[in-house]
C-alpha cells in the first residue's frame, strides 16, 4: 500500500507543529523521519494515525483520500503504530493482548486459541520467538516491543510506523528490531521509522525524510554522512567527535580497590574490581547493559547497600557514606534512569536544580527555603546551560529528554566538585544537546577532577575515554587506552581479555580503525 | 559482544535502588489528589445529587404521592419540592444562620457551632494530608487522637494545681507528644520493618483503644473516683480551651489552633526545606534518594508530624468539646473524617480548611434535619462517603482492574506538544539574538 502525506498541517494554538509537509511512503520500503525531540515528527505521525486531525492536508491511500477520526479507522485501513510507550495490558498474555480490542469470539466465549494460533503464525512467518502464553510483564522490552509488532500485524497492517523504537532498547534488542524491520521491508510493508539516531537511519533506511521545526528541510541519502545528517536535523554544523585536548593529569584521585557489590539475594554485580582515575581525566566505563556498570557508579554515590572493598577520594575514605555525605564530599553525579533517579517529574525546574541541596545555605537558610535566590539561580543556570523551557516554574516531566538531561547537568555542575560520575548521560538526549553534555564532562575533567562515564554507547565511551575500562558479569575485562580497535573493544564486551582479542582472527578494517 | 547471560542480571536487578517498588495504590491517592478543585465541587454536586433522591425515597409524602404518580404527577413533584425545600433549609438552619430563631444570639449560633464543630476536623485532615504529600496513607488518625487524649487528660486530670493557662498549655503539648510519638511509631515500623503503613496504623488504632479502655477501666489509672463507668473525671477548668464568645457558645479557642495549624501546614509544605523533602519522597522515592535524602527518616518525621496534627483534633476534644468525662468514643470518627476532609481539600491547607468548615457545618446541619424533619441523621454520613466514593472511585476501580490511565495519554501528548512548543520559541529567540 503506498502511502501519501500531502500539505499537512496541524496548529496547537498558535504553534505550528507541523507546517504543510508532503510524504510519499512506498510499500517494501523504509523511510526514516530523522528530526530533532520536538521537530514535529510524532505529531505528524499522530495525525496520520487519527490520534489528532490536521487541520490542512490530506492523507491518501494507493491515491485514495482518508478522513481518520480515530485510531480505529487508521487500524482498518492497514496502518500499524508500534508506540514509543507500549500500550499493553501488563497481566495479560501475548495472545489477549494481541486479540484485545480485536476479540474472537466462539458464541459468547473468547476464542483465545485462534488468539494463540495467529500469534504462532504471525511469529513464524516472521521469525520471532514470542511464546503466546507468556504474561507481558515478565517479558524483556525488546520482546514487549515484537508483541506491540504482532499486534498491528495481527490486524493487517500494510503500513507501519514505529515511533523511536529503540529509544527503549540495549544495542543488541536495537540490532534484533533491525533484523525484524528488514524482514517486514521484504514482505512489502510500507515502513515509517522516527528515529534521532543515525548511525541507525544509515543502516535501514532507504529514504530519509528531515524535519526540522515542523518543516521538511530535505530528503537524504542513506549514504551521507553521520555529520551531512546531523547538520540538516540541527540546523547547523554539529561536532559529532568528542572535541577535548591532553590530559593535564593533577594530583588529585579516585581509587576503588577490590570493590564488591552485592544485592539483596546475594548475587555478585560488581565483582572484585580495581582502578584509579587521576585528576583531570576522563575514564569511560563500556560494555554491555547490565554488566555491572551501573552498580558501581551507584556505589560511588553510597547508593548500593551490600559493599565492601574500598573507595577514596583524594586520599580520604568514602565507603559506607551515606548518599547525603557523599554528595557533601563534592560528588557530582548523574544517574543512568534520569525520569526515576534524577529529577521529581511533577516538581518544577527551579525546583529540580535544588533537589539535593536543600539542606544548607545557599538554597535554604534555618529550615527554610531561599525561593528568591533559588528562582535567581534557576534563572542564571537556564540561560547558561540552554535548557529549553517556557519557564523556570515549568515542571520538568514536560521537557524534553535532552532539556530535561541538561537540568541535571545544570545542577551537578554548579557545585564545587572534587568527582564527576555520570551514567549515560546522553541516552535519549537529541544530537544538538550530545554535542553540548560531552562538552561539559570535558570541561569538568579540564578543571582537574576526576570524571567517570559510563556508557553502553561505545562511540561515546570511545570519543570521552582517555582511558577505557570494559566490563563483563561484573568484573573488569581490561582496561585500555581510548585508540584500541573497535573490534577488540567488541571482543572484550563479550569477556574475552584484551590480549586474547589482540590477537583473535579478526581483520582490523578501516572502519574499526577510524572509530 | 553478542551474549545474552549479562542481559539476565540486568533483568533482576532494575529495582536494585530500591527495595519496594512504587505500587499502584500509591499511584491512585496520587491521582486522587491530583484532580483539583474541580473534582472536589464536582464531587460534592454529585454526593448531593444522590443524597437528594435518598431525602426523597425516605420522605412519606413522596413515597405516598409517587404511588399514583401518573393520575396526579403535580401531588408527586409538590411532595418532592417541599422535602427537599424542608431537608435542606434545615441543613442550612442548623449549621449557618437560623433565622426562625427568636433572637439575634441564636440566629448565629448554628454559625458558631459549625466552627466549633471544624476545628478538630480540619486537623485532622491536615494530619492526614501531611502523609498524603510524602506518598503515605495515615489511617490511624483514631489511634493518634486517642493517644493524645491519654497524655491531655492525664495531664489535665493529675496536675490540677498548676496555674490557669499554663495548664492548658501544657496539656496541649503534652497531647501533642502522645499523638506524634504514636504516629512515629506507625512510621517506624513502614521505615525499618517494611510494614505497610496501612496496616501498621490500623492495628494501632486498636491497640490504643484497648489501651484506652483498661485505662478506663483501672481503678487508680484513668478512671474518675467514686465511678465503675468506664469514663475519666471532668477535665478541670484550668485545663479548659477558653470559649471565644461566652458559656452560651460552644466556640472555644480550639478553632483558632486550628486556624494556625492550617498556616504551618501552608509554610511547612510550601517555604520549608523539610516539606520539600516531604514532597519529594512523595513524587520520586528513588530520585529523592539518589539526592541524599533519607527517605526512612522522612517517613518517621512525616508519621510524627501527622500523628501531632492528628494530637491537636485529640486535645481538642478532652479539652474543649466533652469536658465532662470522657470515654473511649472520644475521638468522636474524626481521625477516619480527616481522611474525607483531606481527600475533598485536596490534601492543600487551604483546601482542607474548606473542607473542615463544610464537614463542621455537616455536623451541626445533621442534626437539625433530624429534629425538624425526621431525616435520620446518617443521610449526612452517606453524603460524605459519597463526596470520598466520587472523588477515588475512579482511580481505585483503574488501581484495582489493573487498567491503564486514560488521561496519562494525553497529558503526555499534551506535554510533548507544549515542549515542542517551548523548543520552538527558545530556537527562535537565540536566532534573533544571533
């Protein structure tokens, strides 16, 4: 089915969200909508999908105009939406969520084996393993992600818009989505992919539509560059590589030694580890999702309660402090789940910039807030920082991802800071705000602390590092300089040692050698 | 680096920062709170409503009008006009103005019984709402009143000598003490043992009313000399809160705590670092704890701080409105009314003063439409369980169904567009400057 958009418009007040934008979608294809948080692209999709109703343009099917006034229309005229946010019932089985909405009935009875038979079916045809029977809750995201997929198959969907899928998936779930969207290609589904990340767009996408403020700024090539894409989506020229000189090395220092950590049920996260970071340098901390990284830089902050081993800064111990104590020390740090462990969501900006310091001057005097000083403050961070807010007063679950990252950054940052630890700081986070968040964990490794990053994102790991540091099931694998080949940095995320995979027959290409 | 193994300890381990995850219940007294004056009125027109047809189906008149219905509707639909015009012309009679009274003073005297009537009332629900701010439920607002009547009236009844006013006052904190410590308790138990606060604050409704009751019941303990009734003796004059208009009136400075109550609850929520703490833990469990703050100590202030606010409804009681010896119905059901009050105040100060006053004026009007129309007094019970019925009911039917929240939806579309929008005009703005 081919799919097309014409001079669609869609106004909020007097925003324009999007302003006139023609689309053509071919069937057996997949087209990218790559655009900054906030370009419009959802919105646009919103409206295709009959969510809202544009007010100028007309939607088209095989050349026939739709009128969608709701998500139901959208659903039996052929168009799928695999939602960001999944819209699944957590107790129900892959099978009941699939027939939901759409139920088969025996007499007055569900007919939940013809459920069951159509996922089976579905799942064949397309090479998914989804057990029918199994409850969505106990379910991994990627696997939720499929059934949200089956769903819209289930109901014959031809056209399929996935609404930044991976946003919510580790690099391997991302490559499995990969995987199944080229199948779906070949099957001759029309496919619409929003998406910011582009080393993802280059990788799928056949056609790649930009949308920049509501505007359709262009159409690219798979082809072009990482820093081409960039650019259109931005606006500008975006420094994509990590821009930062020496190392001037101080002689200040963390060292952890033989640090354990431990959870409740006695399995080991963190296992036995070893390392010092000098002042003014940057270790980075890769591997992948859930090896481990997260508890230690939780332990550095005193979060985890099962450790053992040994943390000092600057020559003084830290562990068994409490978070409180930890972060009077001077701990900078930003947490991997910035909407659970970061930031109050109903409380406002101004009101975030302050979450852990309200214990003392400046921010409260006597039990008492300083809300003058804190405005004042809140004010002066917004400007310098850019975060993008209608106002101080706003509350912090209506920015974006990467505003609502640059908040926390706003508030580490302005303290004084003996150690800077962030986790993913840029998961999430639109390329403009990436460029800006590397900048600043430079400049505070530039001031003579020691930084900790932790991040899956191995370009990132790689660009920040002047050392690397790799773990696996919670111990370390190696660590290496930042200009160690990307296919070993690979080998050692699967736990094979540094030496080992020196050596292992893998040839070392350009691109491995460039990244 | 394609190995599926770490994946499953990441798995297990995503509520690794915290030990109890955010349960749905916690979801929907968020929700509930969260409606706004709005749902609060709605809710109140709506309990009416009901309690109209209630008024209606237990008036004779109606009921016997409404049996030839079609022959003569305008029998029927006079009946109905005269039983409500009746019902709540009492209700107003009894608690604001009463002006088939034969003179002035008795005119308003409904008026100052209903602000007699909400001083307990209103701190109770501040009690209430304090816990509700910081994500916790305190059902034990009977226990904490009880407790302090136990500390106010053994203060009051043991140190008859000490001078006027200075025994009030000490009475008052000492009420104080007894409510904050029981609530702390409560707190204690959900902070260091994980004991649902739910559940520990219920059972220790019961053990202080047992507590109460052997009190009362032990000659030489609580019991007034010379009695075998399970009462105390009468609260002496020194320990009496002053009445604000005479003997006549009820009125008595209890209101006026009240009233400064209400004015720290305002600043404690509003302009105080630890309300803001409060707050936080309420909003964000995990992030209030990745900044520093102990949210095990947050949860046993909070319980204190409720449970002393809870105290004050208690004090009031022993020491202004059943002065005469007072038994283990002492509590009257304000600590479970401060849950209402709460509820329709929408947990704010102000709201709950609001609600404090419409609860008093509940109160006094009850009774006068009992008197006067032979409406039993409990139409008003179910009025206010219908206000909380309309106000929880649908979050707690989505809590119970497990089903998703409708309006999550689109708030979240809303507040994507609204940051589009933002985006835009700051983009702007720098281009202008540039």
């Amino acid at each position: 089915m081919r799919l097309e958009l014409q001079g669609i418009t869609k106004r909020f007040g007097t925003f324009v969200a999007n302003d006139s934008i023609d689309l053509v979608v071919e069937p057996g294809q997949i087209h990218c909508l790559l655009g900054e948080n906030g370009a419009g692209k959802s919105t646009l999709m919103n409206c295709l999908y009959g969510l809202y109703q544009a007010e100028e343009g007309e939607i088209l099917l095989d050349g026939v105009p739709q009128h969608f006034a709701g998500p139901g229309d959208a659903m039996a005229a052929g168009i799928g939406m695999v939602h960001q946010h999944f819209m699944l019932v957590p107790v129900f089985t892959v099978a009941e969520n699939v027939m939901l909405g759409n139920e088969a009935t025996k007499g007055i009875a569900l007919d939940t084996k013809a459920a069951r038979e159509r996922v089976n079916e579905i799942a064949g045809n397309f090479n998914f393993h989804v057990d029918p029977d199994a409850v969505i809750e106990d379910l991994p995201v990627g696997v939720q992600q499929r059934v949200e997929i089956i769903k819209a198959l289930a109901r014959d969907a031809e056209i399929l818009i996935f609404d930044e899928p991976t946003a919510v998936l580790t690099p391997q779930e991302t490559d499995e989505l990969m995987g199944i969207m080229d199948q779906l290609r070949k099957e001759g589904k029309a496919i619409v992919f929003i998406t910011h990340k582009l080393r993802e767009v280059r990788e799928v996408a056949d056609k790649i539509t930009v949308i920049r403020r509501g505007k359709v700024v262009g159409e690219a090539s798979p082809t072009s560059t990482d820093s081409e894409l960039a650019e259109m989506m931005v606006g500008r020229a975006v420094q994509l590589t990590v821009d930062k000189g020496e190392p001037h090395y101080t002689s200040n220092a963390l060292e952890v030694k033989d640090l354990v950590v431990t959870s409740a049920d006695g399995q080991v996260l963190v296992d036995n580890i070893s390392f010092t970071v000098r002042g003014g340098e940057i270790m980075t901390i890769a591997g992948v999702d859930g090896n481990g990284q997260t508890e230690l830089a939780n332990a550095l902050l005193g979060l985890e309660p099962g450790v053992t081993g040994s943390i000092t800064l600057n020559g003084k111990e830290l562990l068994g402090k409490t978070p409180r104590q930890m972060l009077d020390e001077g701990i900078g740090f930003i947490p991997a789940d910035r909407n659970e462990d970061g930031l109050v969501g109903a409380f406002t900006v101004a009101e975030n910039l302050m979450l852990n310091r309200a214990t003392g001057a400046p921010f409260v005097k006597g039990g008492v807030l300083q809300i003058p000083f804190r405005n004042e403050f809140a004010r002066e961070k917004i400007e310098e920082f850019d975060v993008r807010t209608e106002g101080i007063d706003q509350p912090v679950n209506a920015l974006s991802g990467g505003n609502a990252q640059k908040v926390i950054i706003a508030r580490e940052m302005s303290k004084d800071l003996n150690l800077f630890v962030a986790s993913q700081p840029t998961r999430g986070v639109d390329v403009g705000s990436i460029e800006f968040i590397h900048k600043r964990v430079v400049e505070a490794r530039d001031s003579g602390i020691p930084v900790v990053v932790v991040s899956t994102e191995l370009d990132e790991a790689v660009g920040l590092a002047d050392q690397l540091m790799v773990m696996y099931r919670g111990g370390i694998v190696g660590i290496v300089p930042a200009d160690t080949p990307r296919d070993v940095l690979g080998m050692m995320m699967a736990g094979i040692p540094p030496e080992q995979a020196a050596i292992a027959p893998v040839p070392v290409t350009e691109e491995g050698a460039q990244a | 680096m394609s190995t599926n193994e770490p994946l499953a300890i990441s798995e297990s381990q995503q509520m690794n920062l915290d030990t109890e995850p955010e349960g749905r219940w916690k979801g929907a007294f968020r929700e509930m709170l969260a409606g706004g004056p709005g749902v609060a009125i709605g809710a109140l027109i709506l309990a009416f409503l009901v309690g109209s047809i209630m008024i209606a189906f237990t008036n004779a008149a109606v009921r016997e009008a409404a049996s030839y219905f079609f022959a003569r509707p305008q029998d029927f639909f006079s009946a109905l006009g005269s039983a409500m015009g009746g019902a709540y012309s009492s209700l107003i009679r009894g608690s604001i103005f009463n002006w088939e009274a034969p003179t002035f003073q008795r005119m308003i005297s409904p008026l100052l019984l209903t602000l007699h009537n909400s001083g307990p009332l209103i701190c109770a629900g501040l009690g209430v709402a304090v816990t509700f701010k910081a994500g916790l439920f305190n059902i034990g607002g009977r226990g904490q009143m009880l407790m302090a009547a136990v500390f106010a009236g053994w203060l009051a009844f043991g140190l008859p000598n000490l001078p006027v006013g200075i025994h009030l006052i000490v009475c008052i904190l000492g009420g104080i003490l007894g409510g904050a410590l029981w609530g702390a308790l409560a707190g204690f138990l959900n902070a260091k043992t994980g004991a649902h606060e739910v559940i520990a604050t219920i059972m220790l409704n019961y053990v202080a009313l047992y507590l109460l009751q052997y009190l009362l019941a032990t000659p030489g303990l609580m019991q007034n000399p010379g009695s075998s009734n399970p009462i105390t003796p009468a609260t002496p004059m020194s320990a009496q809160l002053p009445r604000l208009f005479g003997r006549q009136f009820p009125l008595n400075a209890g209101f006026l705590i009240a009233l400064l109550a209400v004015a720290f609850c305002w600043w404690l929520l509003n302009r105080s670092s630890l309300g803001f703490a409060f707050k936080a833990v309420g909003e964000n469990k995990r992030a209030a704890k990745v900044a520093g703050i102990n949210t095990d100590r947050m949860t046993i202030t909070v319980f204190a701080i409720s449970g002393a606010l809870l105290a004050l409804a208690g004090a009031m009681q022993v020491l202004g409105t059943v002065t005469t010896g007072f038994t283990d119905g002492i509590d009257g059901g304000i600590g479970f009314d401060g849950i209402t009050v709460a509820l329709l105040g929408g947990s704010q100060p102000v709201g709950v003063l609001f609600a404090g006053l419409l609860f008093g004026a509940f109160k006094a009007g009850g009774s006068m439409m009992q008197a006067g129309q032979m409406i039993p007094i409990e139409i008003v019970s179910v009025i206010q369980s219908l206000i909380v019925l309309f106000i929880a009911a649908p979050p707690l039917v989505r809590a119970i169904f497990h089903l998703p929240q409708p309006s999550q939806v689109a708030a979240a579309k809303k507040a994507a567009a609204k940051a589009a929008k933002a985006e835009a005009k700051a983009a702007a703005k720098k281009e202008v400057s540039a």
